[in-house]
C-alpha cells in the first residue's frame, strides 16, 4: 500500500468538508487569492510541494492562481525537482513545505541547490502564532533551520505582509547570481483576511567593480 495515499486521503478530506462547511479558509482566499499573483509572474505556472493541513489554504489560493502545482511524494523530490526545474529554466523555482520537519527533509538538495547557484524559493508553512508555545509535536526552530541553508529568510507577521514579503523572496532568489530565499508563514496569515497583492521587486543592484581596482589586482 502505499504511504502517500493516506495523507492525500486526509487532504482532500479537508478541503471537501471546508467546502461544505463554508469554512472561512476559503472564503478569504476568495479574497486574497492576488497574494500570489507575483509568483505567477516571476516564475511562470509551477510549485513543487508536499504539503501538510497546515498548507491547505495556500495549496487551494495557488491553484485559484492557475498556477500548476506539482504533488511531489517526499519534501527531497520537491526541492530536488524545483533546484533541476530553476537550473533548466533560468527562473527562480518554487517549493511549498511542511512545517520544520518539511523542510529538514529537502535539506539536502537545498544544500545542492545552493551550491549551484539555483535561485529558489521555499514557502513554509508554520503553526499559528498562538499554537506554536503549546509544544505541538511538529514543532521546531524553524527560523534556525532555514538560515541554516538560506540566504535569505523571513517570517511573515500577518495576511496583509504575505505578498510584499513573497515579493521580496523573490527579489532575493534572484539575486546575487541565485540564491535560497525561505519565507515562513504562519498558519494564520494564509487563512486571515486582508492580503494585498505585491508587484515583482526587480533585481538588486551588485556593485561593478572598475577596472582601474582589477589593474591594481592584477599587478599584486
């Protein structure tokens, strides 16, 4: 049998009785949907994910998108398929994670990632604000874990922040001849309402070097 079924199983379960329910998860992603409308934009129609509960609301706002989402079975083929898809495209690739322990599990193509220069975005899912001093057995030093491997990482402080903060994500991946950047979401800022769509950040400036300072290199 196999393992991804059941929890495929559970999703789907979830966004159905959302669906029934009325649940207001969706109805502010009718909403705020635009949030990540910047993604489509910088890096073309697709996620590489493997999401938890925590993600449903942003697995469903990024399909509202028509932004293609691919199931990956294990968070290392994501972020080993998102570094082959930013390498082969020129663009910055994207995940969608679960939690810490998420993102632990793609670690490692994330170092390869790095190393290559690939410029890529994960998008983490956290517990709420409120639920994370609970001590919930997924709970972890997410922000230490990213800046273990990132070069950029950010916590998201509420809905209305989510787009300029993924715009910002984006700026970063792109930089420097390619980067990791993580933006860390906290459960509450993908369900909230009050998101506000962020325009692409263009890259930042690298200061040039004049020849004058590589003459003077040359001759040491």
């Amino acid at each position: 049998s196999c393992p991804v079924l059941p929890c495929l199983l559970a999703l789907s379960c979830l966004v159905v009785s959302c669906r029934v329910l009325s649940c207001p998860v969706l109805s502010c992603l009718e909403s705020d949907g635009p949030v990540l409308s910047c993604h489509s934009r910088l890096t073309g129609p697709t996620v590489h994910h493997h999401p938890g509960t925590t993600e449903v609301p942003l697995v469903i706002g990024i399909s509202k998108q028509g932004i293609r989402i691919v199931q990956c079975p294990f968070e290392g083929v994501a972020t080993g398929a998102a570094d082959g898809y930013g390498r082969m495209k020129g663009k910055p690739a994207a995940t969608l994670l679960h939690l810490g322990p998420g993102l632990a599990n793609g670690w490692a193509n994330l170092h390869n990632a790095k190393k290559a220069k690939t410029p890529l975005v994960n998008i983490v899912g956290e517990h709420a604000t409120w639920h994370s001093p609970l001590g919930s057995p997924l709970i972890s030093d997410l922000e230490g874990l990213s800046g273990s491997i990132s070069d950029w990482t950010k916590i998201s402080g509420a809905s209305a922040d989510v787009g300029a903060d993924l715009a910002q994500a984006f700026q970063a991946a792109i930089g420097k001849g390619g980067q990791i950047a993580t933006l860390i979401l906290p459960a509450e800022t993908t369900w909230e309402k009050g998101g506000v769509a962020a325009e692409p950040l263009p890259p930042q400036r690298i200061n040039q070097i004049s020849d004058r300072e590589i003459e003077k290199a040359a001759k040491i």
